[in-house]
C-alpha cells in the first residue's frame, strides 16, 4: 500500500463516519442504542440518501456497497433485502457493521479491501453504492473504472462525491485558505489538505461525467446539505439553490 492510501486508511481506522458525534455521549459504543443514535443523526442530517439510494426498489438485487463506514446505510440495504455485499479498506468499519447488522439478524458478506482492485468478477453485481468514498481514494477513476467493470450490462452505480463547488467547501476556502494568507490555494488544495482524511479530492459536474464517462446514462444532481448551511442567517438559507450544495450524487447505468 502506497503513502497516501495507508494514511488514508489510518485516519479511518481510528473511528468509522459517523461514531464520532458529540451526541453519542453516555452511550456505550457498539450497543444498539448507541447505533441507532448514529442512524438518528445520520438520517436527520442527510435525509437525501433514502431518494437517492431507494433501497427498497432493489429487493432481490446483487448489490456491493463500497466504503461501508459504521453500516448505517448497509443496515437499509439488508432491511430491504438485498442480496448483500460490502467492502471497506477498514477492519473498523467491517467489524463495527458487521456488529450492527448483527442486532437485527441480517447478513451481508463484508472484506477489508481497497477498492481500487474489486475482488469480484465482471458483470456480477446490479448495484453498487458508494456514498462519500470514492473521492477519498488515490485514484478515484480507477475505482469508478473496476465499478464499471464489475456491474452487469444496465446495472446501476449510485454515488456520491463532494462537489468542488458548494456553500461548504466555499467557507473551507476562506477558513483555510484566504484567512491563513494562503492566495494560491485553490478549493482544491484546501479540501486535499483539510476535509478528513488527506488527499480528499471534490469535482465539479463536467468533471463527474467525465469519470463516469464508460456509463451509458449519466444523471448528476447536487444536494444543499446542513454541512452547506451552518453559519449562513437563517432568512439567506432558503434562497441557495442546491446547484451551490456540497454532496453530488450521480446515478450511472452500465
Ligand atoms: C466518509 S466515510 C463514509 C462511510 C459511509 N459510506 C458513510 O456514508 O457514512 C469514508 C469511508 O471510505 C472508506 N474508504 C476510503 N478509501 C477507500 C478505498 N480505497 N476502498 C475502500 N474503502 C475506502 C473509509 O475507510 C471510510 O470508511
């Protein structure tokens, strides 16, 4: 494993998304409580993933979920009966689901693995869902391309990726950037350096459909997120449109 991808690994191995919230206080870590606290806060925070994803119009269906994290949406994908698969390059992350799911008696078949090389063979999967991961990786097109690779002919990828051009990463800049004397930083740099694990890359929506670019039918579509709007004035918030919002989410048909 190159520099960066083991850093990337250890920043993750200290806590999967998610486990790290303040309001998960005076709850003891991995009991049922404490995971349905994180689904609590993850779903009020992101209430988008449940359109996005529509986890249960895949019933049935082979579906591999890459960056698992603390399982909070491989938990949706087993409820809704999938025929399930999960990859992360954590142990963390593949022990800590694989405790959740436990609680309910639901399976899915987990590995630790970088996915930038998919242990599976082509045309094997109908979906694979990947939220907030890919830009995380050192090559990001590479893990688009073994997607692309791995999914059956008119199967679906559902993704998520920052945006480079969002109310949020806009308010990194001046924090980390304009405010620190750094002029030539671009967004760019600032979320490499700043936005968790480093090496955090963010895209605009010709630069999503260009990676994606191997997939027949390709929707992107930006998404205003609380992340967007924390220290905005309340009267401002309602008028950003969600062309300004910091998750993209594509869907991409083989
Ligand atoms: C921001 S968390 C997102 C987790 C989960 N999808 C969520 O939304 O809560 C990023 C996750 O991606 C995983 N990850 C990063 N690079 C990866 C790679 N190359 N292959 C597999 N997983 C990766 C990390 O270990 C971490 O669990």
């Amino acid at each position: 494993m190159s520099g960066l991808i083991s850093r990337v690994k250890t920043y993750w191995e200290a806590g999967p998304c998610g486990t790290e919230d303040p309001r998960l206080q005076g709850l003891e870590v991995n009991s049922r409580e404490w995971f349905e606290k994180i689904e609590d806060i993850r779903y009020f925070q992101e209430p988008m993933i449940f359109s996005a994803a529509q986890f249960t119009r895949h019933r049935g269906k082979k579906v591999l979920e890459i960056g698992v994290g603390a399982g909070s949406d491989h938990l949706q994908w087993a409820r809704a009966g999938a025929d399930l698969h999960g990859v992360d390059l954590t142990e963390a992350a593949v022990q800590t689901t694989t405790k959740r799911l436990a609680y309910y008696d639901l399976q899915s078949k987990l590995q630790t693995v970088n996915a930038e090389t998919i242990p599976f063979p082509d045309k094997h999967f109908d979906v694979v869902y990947s939220w907030g991961v890919i830009h995380h990786s050192e090559n990001p097109a590479t893990i688009v391309k073994e997607i692309s690779r791995i999914l059956k002919p008119g199967g679906t990828a559902i993704t998520m990726f920052y945006s480079k051009h969002s109310v949020r990463t806009w308010k990194y800049w001046v924090r980390h950037a304009l405010l620190k004397g750094k002029f030539h930083w671009g967004i760019k740099d600032v979320m490499w350096n700043h936005m968790e694990s480093e090496g955090t890359q963010c895209y605009t929506v010709n630069e999503l459909k260009k990676i994606f670019g191997d997939f027949s039918e390709v929707e992107v579509r930006k998404y205003m997120t609380p992340y967007d709007l924390t220290w905005i004035p309340s009267f401002l918030r309602n008028l950003l449109p969600d062309s300004f919002g910091f998750f993209s989410v594509i869907h991409a048909k083989r």
